[in-house]
C-alpha cells in the first residue's frame, strides 16, 4: 500500500505547522493546501510543492486526497 496523500485546509496560523508535520510522519505525503486567502495559498503551495485549491470542495472532487487535516480557526470550520 503506498503513502497516505494529506491536504491541509487552512494553511495560516496552526496550518503552518501541519504542513510541516504530515511530510515528517511515515507513510504520508502531503499533497495539496486549501485556503481561502489566495496569497496565503500561492505561497503555501509554491513553499510545500503542492496542489493548490482555494475551496474545500475542489480539493475533495480533485481525488488529490486520502484525508485532509482541518486547521482552520473555530469560527469558520462551516464556511
């Protein structure tokens, strides 16, 4: 079985560190960013060397994903 593709929805704030972090983990592979914010998200992206998708639901219809780390601030984890 190959790595675990991860996306980060939320790539500010505690975003930041998942971005790190899921490379660091055996057996995941990050493999796209979310964000709402586009300079947020061209930079995470370009940074990280992953797909980038400004809505949650493109990056759930794009299949770039086996899970996705949610690190969006409390108030906007409905939007």
């Amino acid at each position: 079985m190959g790595d675990l593709r991860v996306g980060v929805i939320g790539a500010n704030g505690i975003g930041q560190a998942h971005l790190f972090a899921v490379p660091a983990v055996d057996h995941e592979t990050l493999t796209a960013v979310c964000d709402l914010d586009q300079e947020v998200l061209t930079k995470a992206a370009d940074d990280h060397g992953v797909a980038a998708f400004p809505r949650a639901e493109d990056l759930f219809a794009s299949g770039a994903v086996d899970a996705v780390v949610i690190a969006t601030p409390p108030g906007l984890t409905r939007r």
